[in-house]
C-alpha cells in the first residue's frame, strides 16, 4: 500500500468513527431527554392498568392498588384512634 492509499484509509476510518459516535450521542440525549422518561413511565403505567389488546381497563391490578390504598388508610385511622 502506497502513503496515499494508507491515508485516505485512515482518514475514511476516522469520518466512520465520528458519524457512529454522533450516531450514539444523538441516541443518548434522545434517551435522557426529561419528556422521553415521562413518555416512557406514561407508557410503562398505563400498560399495566389498561390492557393493550383490547383497551379495556384491567381491574385486577386496579383492586390491587385500591385494596392497598384502603388498608393503610384503615391502618392510619385504626393507630390514630388507639393513641387517642
């Protein structure tokens, strides 16, 4: 390989390198961006209590949280009372 041959690869190699490292920032800042994390905490919770077939809201995980929600109120006024 001629000096000319080795330089035009290397410098072929190194433009590469830098449209893969823009390629990956430009994913990064996609990723953290504060509106993508909401998104996908938005998409994560709403899976969970809608189901993504039918649209239909899935009331087993719903009374799982109600039911707890009412025992720890339950449990709050139960120990208010006893420590009157």
């Amino acid at each position: 390989m001629s000096k000319a041959n080795e330089t035009s690869s290397l410098e072929r190699e190194i433009e590469e390198a830098r449209e893969h490292l823009a390629v990956t920032i430009d994913q990064l800042l996609y990723r953290s961006h504060p509106k993508t994390i909401v998104s996908r905490q938005v998409a994560t919770i709403k899976a969970h209590f809608v189901d993504e077939q039918t649209g239909q809201p899935r009331t087993d995980n719903i009374l799982k949280i109600v039911g707890g929600v009412v025992g720890v109120v339950a449990v709050f006024v139960i120990l208010r009372k006893v420590v009157r």
